[in-house]
C-alpha cells in the first residue's frame, strides 16, 4: 500500500503541466487500477481460509443417535379440587390462580350459613327421632311384662283345671260312687225288712192281733222299700254310665281349655311383641340415619373449607378448559356460585414433570420405555434436562385437517426436575430421545454428505479443484454419518456444494447415465427447486446436501441402532 502512494506522488508531481480533464481521467484510470489490485490480494487471502473452513477431516469418533421431537410440559400428577358439598357452594374466599401451595394450604372457603342452619333443623329432628325411640323401647317392656303375667295367670288357671280334675278323680268321683252304693244297700235292707213284717203282718191280721189299717201300712212300706232300692239301683248305674263320666270329661275339657287358653295369650302377646319390635327397630334406624346426616352435615361444614391435598401449582378450571376452545366462563371469585362436584382448580404437582412431545408413525417403533432423553424447555432453552422414557402412546393422533395424512405418537417422558427451574405446565419443550451410541466409528459431518438419486458421495480435494467419491453410510444422527465404505482417516472432505468449475472430476451416478441417455436427472434443480448444494436457512446445503438416504427427520436409518 505504501508503494502505491509513492508512485502516485511520482505520476502527480510529472503531470502538472497536463490540462485539467486529461490529469482527471489519468487519475481514475490508476485509482480504479490500484482498486483491482487490492481486490485480488483480498479475495485470495479470504479463499485461503474458506478452503479452511469448509472442510472436514476424516475421524474416528463416537456420537449419540437422536430422535428430535417437541411437545409441552404437563404434571405426572394432576389433582382435581371440585365442589366437596352437596349443594350448591358460595365462595368465600379463594386461593390467587399462579400460587405454589404446600400440603394443607387453603384453597377455597365455602359460605357455611346454609349449612348451619340445616344442622340446626336437623339436630331437633334428632332429638325427636331419640325420643320415639325411648317411647317405643318402654312400649316394647310393658308388652313383655303384660304377656309375662298373662302368663303366669294361664298357667295358675291350668294348674288349678288339673287339680280339680284330680280332686275329681280321686275324691268326688269315689265319694258319690260310695253314697250311691251305701243308699242301694240301705235301701235293699230295709226293702227285705219290710218285705218279712209284712209277710209277718198277714198272719197276725188273720190271728187278729193288728187290725186291717196296720196291715195296709206295713205293705205300703214294703212297696216304698222296693221303690227306693229301684232308686238308688238306678241312681248308682246312671252315675257309672254317664254322670261320672261327664265329669271327667268336664274336668278334662278345663285342663285342655286352660292350656289352649295359655297358647292363645302367648300368640296374642308374640304378635304384639312383633309390632313393639318392629316399632323399636324402626325408631333406631330414624335415629341412626338422622344421626349419619346430623354427622354428615357437620363434616360439610369441615369441607367449606378446601385445603391442598399435596404440594402443587393452583391452576382455575377456566384457564385450561380455554386451552381446548372458546370458553366463556369467567374465572371463580368470591360470591360464584359451585355447582356440586364441579371442578374448581387443578392442581399440578410440579415436583415430578412429564414432557409430552410427538415423534412420527415411522419412528414411534423405535422408541421404547427407558430410553434416556435431553429436554429443553422453550422458558430455558440452554438449560439441559434429563429424562427417561415412561411410555409411548398404543394409538396415534391424526394431524388434523392441515395434514390429515400425518400420525403422531405421544411419548411421555418422566423428567429429573431441579424446582429452581420453575417448570409449569403447558410450557413448550423440545427433546432429544437418545436411541444408541456409536461408538469408534468413521464419521463425517452430516452436511459433507450430498446424493444423486441412490447414490451418495463425498467431495474431496482434487488438484486445484474437487473430486466426487461415492460412500456406503452407515447410522447417522442430526449432525454425524458414519462412513462404512469409501473414504478414510486423515482424508479431507467438503461441507458445501462446490461451483461448477471447482468440479474437477465426477463419479458415474445415476443422473449422470439420464443425462448421457438424454433422460432427465433426478436431482431438485429440474424440478423448479433450488440446484443441488444451494445454501438453505441457515446455510445449511438443501437438496444433496440433506441427510442420506434412509434417514429420517432424526438423522438415523430407520433400522439401524
């Protein structure tokens, strides 16, 4: 540069002389001179160090294989706080939406008047089911003792019939049968006395001794006598053929009807003593199901107020179910009315967090529960989180009328979560599902890799210029491919698509044998698209330059590990 300034001193100082339009003209034309020069030296320094930096030299090397996929954070355990009561709430005090509670916090308050005076009304109902049971229970005791002495009269009135019977038996029945005799034996004697005086008579009437009138007499006697020892013959045998026996039959028929009477005083009371139990039983179970609602009662008035069954983030129903569609519903306060069971607030517990991300129909396969991942979260991006695999979804989700032909899976990854990070549901995530390791293996940067139809090839420096090698690839991740064939260690290879005239040498592909056929090739740059090693977003080479053949969004072969 100094050299330059000095023979332009020179030039200026010799052409003083030289008319003002000529010394212009000279002086643009050794400006615009000096210009090229300097460019020139530029742009080889600058050329030196891109041939630096857009190459890559063979290795050996280990890295992971990959599956990205995104998603949003949710809690491995959502708990519902609803409605407790079994009516309709009044709120009286409700927790802010966006607190962290401890277990035992309080959440909500219900109004408790409603209920108080229910407690009241009821508790008289008690007192009144209490006393039914009193009254019923003393019922039941006198209706024992009414058939207690029923009883015990029954028997007195059997014992006393049996008596009777055996006082008949053994006494009255023996006795009139001893007078009946004792008169048909008296009677028969003084019959066959008379009988012989008036035997006796005839003679003494004829001898003269008694007259006519005592003769008469004394045979009236005799037939007096004999009547009266029919009498008691008759007397005798009616008492032995029947009178006797009706006795008995009377004294028996007493028995039996007092023990049949006992058996009609136990029935008559038995049934009784049904109702009175049945009365009893009825009045305890009033009083044990007013007692179970008094009690119910008094523990609603303990649920007005709700408190955090476990630590947790306080999410308001209204604010997720506007997640999912329009929602009209303004968030609880104090003085909203809570349907009974109605959900309240949600309450995450943030301590254990599940990523819930997507990944494609063609690699859910792959993914198997306790595959470790790194998760990133959209509110700290730098900041890694570790991760195993819990699940993967048995059904796949449709893409919806955007892309009705797309299936997703959901993969639930369990998440070891530092609670500095502050980590809340529905945060947006991005995750790395880690599906193997290569280990030792020849690998070249992803973006070195370029393809022509089933062929993929490297470039490697060629001369002056670039050569295209064909390569055999192996697994591959979003950043490396391992080389199976084609290329070695210490080789040097090209991370970008090289102009035309770098070319220097070109492998026989597939496009190559189309276009000598006169066919078209199969690269994107007939196809409207950008040419084969044009920069993406990023800088990224599309077309060729995307990962090989077989590997998908995650940068793997599907089959490989």
């Amino acid at each position: 540069m100094k050299e330059n300034g000095t023979r332009l001193n020179r030039l200026e100082r010799s052409l003083r002389g030289v008319s003002t339009g000529k010394l212009v003209a000279f002086l643009t034309i050794i400006v615009v001179g000096g210009l090229v020069i300097f460019s020139r030296s530029e742009s080889n320094v600058s050329g030196s160090n891109a041939e630096q930096n857009d190459t890559h030299v063979v290795d050996v090397s280990d890295f992971v294989i990959s599956v990205p996929a995104s998603g949003e954070l949710s809690a491995n355990r959502l708990i519902e706080i609803r409605n407790p009561l079994e009516t309709t709430g009044v709120i009286t005090e409700i927790i802010d939406e966006g607190e962290s509670v401890k277990k035992g916090d309080v959440l909500i308050r219900f109004s408790e008047d409603s209920i108080e005076q229910r407690v009241k009304d009821d508790v008289d109902k008690l007192v009144d089911a209490q006393n039914r049971v009193v009254t019923s229970e003393q019922n039941l005791e006198i209706a024992i003792s009414s058939m207690d002495s029923d009883l015990e009269k029954s028997d007195l009135n059997i014992e006393i019939a049996r008596l009777a019977l055996k006082a008949w038996t053994e006494g009255e029945h023996i006795k009139k049968t001893q007078e009946l005799e004792l008169a048909l034996e008296t009677a028969s004697i003084n019959s066959d006395r008379l009988k012989k005086r008036f035997e006796e008579a005839k003679d003494l009437v004829d001898q003269g001794f008694i007259s006519r009138d005592e003769y008469e007499r004394d045979r009236i006697s005799m037939i007096e006598s004999a009547a009266k020892v029919k009498d008691a013959t008759l007397d005798l045998d009616v008492y032995k053929r029947f009178t006797s026996k009706q006795n008995e039959k009377t004294k028996i028929s007493d028995v039996d009807q007092a023990v049949a009477e006992r058996a009609r005083v136990k029935q008559r009371h038995e049934a009784e003593l049904v109702t009175k139990r049945a009365e009893v039983e009825s009045a305890e179970k009033k009083l044990e199901s007013m007692q179970e609602r008094v009690d119910e009662l008094r523990e609603q008035l303990d649920l007005c107020t709700v408190t955090a069954p476990t630590d947790g983030l306080v999410v308001y129903k209204t604010s997720m179910s506007g997640r999912w569609g329009r929602n009209d519903d303004n968030p609880p306060n104090v003085g909203t009315d809570v349907r009974p069971n109605e959900l309240v607030i949600l309450l995450p517990d943030t301590s254990q967090m599940i990523a819930n991300v997507k990944v494609s129909e063609a690699l859910s396969g792959r993914i198997k529960p306790g595959q470790k991942t790194l998760v990133y979260s959209d509110a700290n991006p730098n900041i890694p989180i570790n991760g195993v695999v819990q699940s993967v979804s048995v059904l796949a989700e449709s893409g919806g009328w955007r892309d009705p032909n797309r299936r997703d899976y959901t993969v639930r990854i369990v998440l070891d979560v530092d609670p500095e990070m502050d980590l809340k549901p529905s945060m947006r995530c991005r995750s790395e599902i880690q599906l193997g390791t290569v280990i030792e293996a020849i690998t070249v940067p992803i973006q070195s890799i370029f393809r022509s139809g089933r062929t993929a090839f490297v470039y490697v420096p060629d001369g002056s210029g670039w050569a295209q090698r064909a390569v055999r690839l192996g697994r591959s991740s979003e950043l490396m491919v391992e080389i199976l064939d084609g290329v070695s260690v210490g080789d040097r290879v090209l991370l970008r698509e090289p102009r035309a005239s770098e070319v220097l040498s070109r492998i026989d592909t597939e496009d190559e044998s189309r276009r000598r056929d006169g066919g078209a090739p199969s690269g994107s740059d007939l196809r409207g698209g950008p040419p084969q090693g044009a920069k993406g977003k990023g800088g990224r080479p599309t077309g060729t330059g995307g990962p090989p053949a077989g590997v998908g969004r995650s940068g793997e072969r599907p089959g490989s590990s």
